[in-house]
C-alpha cells in the first residue's frame, strides 16, 4: 500500500529538525547604542502669510562621542519660501547644542508641517534624528476684509 502522506509527514520532521540544529549552531549577537542626537524645533503656531517668520532648532549631541559631518535640514511644503533649507554644522562634540535658525515665508493660507531633520556620522554609522511642529498660515483681517469687500 502506497502512502505518500507518510513521506511527505517523514520528510517535513527531517527539514524541521535540521533548520533547528542549524539555528542552535550559530549565535546571534546584537549591540544597542541609545541615539545621542537631539532635535527640538522651535516654531510659532501661527503665522501671517507672504511675512517671513522665525523657525529654529536646537541641535543636542546627548553622547560621550562627537557626531562628524552634522547637518541640518528644514522640510517644508513648496509653497513656504525657505533660503538654504540645508545647513551643514560640521562635527558636535560631546553635549554641545548648537542652534540652527530660518526665516520662511508662507505664500498660501493653511496648516503646514515645519519637520526639522539632524543627521551626521558616529562611529562609522549615520544617526539621525527629527522634530516637527504644525504652523498654521492666515491673512490679516484688514486684507481678508478688503478682498471681500473689493471681490478679490
């Protein structure tokens, strides 16, 4: 009598035990470093569209090491004006804070994201870190009367 159930069972068992002796015959080790890069962004919750406003953030290395190559970038949508949305810090040395400052300018009424973004290089591997804040863009009241006013 041909049971190829029972074979198929034997030959599931035998995989079974060979992928568990291969798993027990190898260890796995992991190292976990807490980042040391810290971003807190700094940025008004309302603004008057088509003014520059100030957005700043203060960059934290909280580790005993120092971060090489460290640069800031300010995300925000195309219709917020921003000049050189990436500054580059260089190294941060161990619990130095350094803080990075834009004047944007909103050109549309509406909320928007201002995220503030850190990287740079420790120990031959990139950190990073991020903070972000809503900002939401409105029109004076005298412009917004005078449009309804004028049809504008």
């Amino acid at each position: 009598m041909n049971k190829p159930w029972l074979l198929a069972t034997f030959l599931g068992a035998l995989v079974l035990v060979a992928g568990s002796a291969l798993a027990n015959s190898s260890l796995l080790t992991a190292t976990v470093r807490p980042n040391p890069l810290s971003v807190t962004i700094d940025a008004p919750a309302d603004v008057l569209i088509n003014q520059q406003f100030n957005v700043s953030a203060d960059i934290l290395n909280r580790g005993a090491d120092t971060i090489e190559r460290s640069r800031v970038t300010l995300h925000a949508p195309r219709d917020v004006q921003v000049q050189r949305r990436q500054v580059r810090i260089g190294s941060l040395t161990a619990g130095e804070t350094i803080t990075v400052s834009w004047q944007p300018r909103a050109r549309n009424i509406g909320d928007f994201v201002m995220l503030v973004e850190a990287t740079g290089d420790l120990a031959n591997e990139n950190i990073s870190a991020t903070d972000s804040a809503i900002v939401s863009a409105t029109d004076s009241f005298a412009l917004t009367l005078l449009r309804q006013i004028f049809n504008r």
